[in-house]
C-alpha cells in the first residue's frame, strides 16, 4: 500500500511539474495495432489547448484466439488526451474515452463450427509518447488497456499496443 501511494504521489508530482508543449491543431495517419491479431486505423488528432486534444481512430482489426476464429470487426475510438511534455520534441500524453465496434466471428462448440455478429460498446485508458519532428511528422507508440460491454464477447478485457505516423498540420 506504501508503494502505491508513493507512486500516485510521484506521478502527481510529475503533472504538477511538468511543462506543456504546443501541440498540433491537426494531425491525420495511420495507427497499427496488435490485440490478439493486426489491425490497422486511420487516426485522426484535434488539439484543443496547449496541453489538451481529441482523438478519433477509425479502423479495422482481426482477432484470433482461443475463443474466436477468424474475428473481424471495424472500431471507432474516441479519446480525451492530456500532452506533457517530457524533454525537447518528446511528449507523454495520458487519455480516456470509449467507443464501439461491429464484427464477426467463427467458433467451435461441441464438434460444431458456429458463425456469429456482434456489436459492442467499450471504454478505453490510453498512454504513450510521442516525438516531433522538425517537419510536420509525428511518431508516437502507445498502450490502450479497454474494458468492453457486451453479452456476446466472451472477453471483458483486451489490450492494444499501437504505433502511429501522423502529418500534422
């Protein structure tokens, strides 16, 4: 317990200490992705502040595992992202919002190969960093940890590490 609220206060720390870094108006890419599978996301960011943005991916991902075969389904993501800046070009950003998705799936239940839709809500937690280039080039590789709702998805939890290119403008 003593080292999580030594972590908590570090980190509060780190906010309070920490200096903003303008940040793009605009930036649009290509986010890639793994969560039990590839998949790919036009991203799309919109600065709102100095220290705040939007985030909106739009995308498409496969899924297998020992639940599902062949998962297909197209997401919609949405963040609400604060940027800190960590030392020159290089930012950290932490965010949180929600989305939902609509897919396919195959399985096999008691010798039986089954093909199913689904569509499903899900909150999701973002951070990463990030590096700006001096021309209007952005890196960034990030963890997004989601938790989804829905009676058909078999997993409550999933986890995405993806790494973006985005132009900023």
């Amino acid at each position: 317990m003593k080292k999580l609220m030594f972590s908590v206060f570090m980190l509060f720390g780190m906010v309070l200490c920490t200096q903003g870094q303008d940040i793009s108006k605009n930036a649009i890419g290509l986010r890639l992705g793994d969560s039990d599978g590839f998949g790919a996301e036009v991203s799309y960011q919109r600065g709102l502040s100095q220290k705040n943005r939007l985030e909106f991916d739009l995308g498409w991902r496969n899924r297998n595992n020992h639940y599902y075969n062949n998962a297909r389904f197209v997401k919609l993501t949405s963040l609400y992202q604060w940027v800190w800046n960590i030392e020159g070009d290089f930012n950290w950003y932490v965010g949180a919002g929600g989305g939902i998705a609509n897919g396919s799936y195959s399985y096999n239940d008691d010798g039986k190969r089954y093909t199913d839709n689904y569509t499903y809500a899900f909150v999701a937690g973002d951070i990463g960093i990030e590096y700006l280039f001096d021309f209007p080039l952005q890196l960034s590789l990030d963890f997004r940890p989601e938790v989804y709702f829905s009676d058909r998805v078999k997993d409550d939890y999933g986890s995405d590490i993806g790494i973006s290119a985005r132009y900023r403008f």
